[in-house]
C-alpha cells in the first residue's frame, strides 16, 4: 500500500534484504543473548528466540499497520495485547543500543520509519490513557515516548 508518497508496508523486509554479512552476524550474537534470557529457568529450552531482533521488528510494524488500516479484521485487540507490543518496541530500543554503528544505522533507520508511522496514528496524551492499565506509566516511571501516545482510534475490545 502507497500512501502520501511513501511506502505503508514492508520496512522490516527491506531492512533484512539490506543486511550485510557482517549486520548479519551482529544481528546474530543478540538473538543469541536474547535466547539465553528467554531459555533461563525453562525446563525445555527454545532453539531459536521469542524476540528475536527481526521478529520484534515485524511486530512493531505489524501493529502499526493494524492501526493505519483502522484495526479492520479485528474483531477485538485489548489494551494488554497493544502494551505488549509496547514493550516489544522496548526491545527494540535495547537491540539499537547493543549494535555495532553500522547495523545500529540500518536497523535505526528501519525503527525510525516505522516510529514515524506509528506516530501519524497516535497522538500525545502524557500517558493518560495507558496509565488506566500500566502502573509504571501511572506512577510516572515510564517516559518513553512510545508509552506516552494513544491511537487515534481505539481498537474494538479496548
């Protein structure tokens, strides 16, 4: 889908066909420390991560699209399974700040596309609907910008 000029869809796509060897494996080493975290204390151990960098990608952008089509197919989407992609992007964030300079660039420009859509179906509201679900941003422990927007149109099941 093309809107105002700009491809709607396919940024995390376009971020992997653009990958080099080398932000191959960068990529690689985080994914593995991601599945050393996410196999802790499981009685049966993941072979590959939950999160993986790519994977948080596609959710995040996922979402967005959800939101740009107006939620359409979605018979419900709750407040709980939006925060969770909230702290998806949280990862996301995480992964940037872990990454050689070159991979940080590619991946960051990705992030970057997807924010900027993420931030033409939300407005700011100081965190005041989230709030309602999310103690840390009631109590004013969460600040990041991402938490702190609501969607224009909330999804049925809210």
């Amino acid at each position: 889908m093309v809107t105002e000029g700009r491809t709607r869809r396919g940024e995390t796509a376009r971020l992997v066909r653009g990958l080099t060897v080398e932000d191959r494996q960068a990529i690689a080493v985080l994914d593995l420390q991601r599945l050393a975290r996410e196999n802790a204390g499981r009685a049966v151990q993941l072979s590959e991560p939950i999160y993986s960098v790519v994977k948080c990608l596609r959710l995040w952008e996922n979402l967005i699209s959800r939101m740009e089509a107006g939620w359409r197919r979605q018979d419900y989407y709750m407040v709980y399974e939006y925060m969770n992609v909230l702290t998806v992007r949280d990862e996301i964030e995480e992964f940037l700040d872990a990454m050689p300079p070159g991979t940080r660039a590619k991946a960051g420009w990705c992030a970057g596309r997807l924010d900027a859509r993420y931030r033409d179906v939300t407005h700011e509201d100081g965190g005041a609907e989230l709030s309602k679900y999310w103690r840390p941003l009631a109590e004013g422990r969460e600040i990041r910008w991402w938490w702190t927007r609501c969607p224009d149109e909330l999804p049925p099941g809210w």
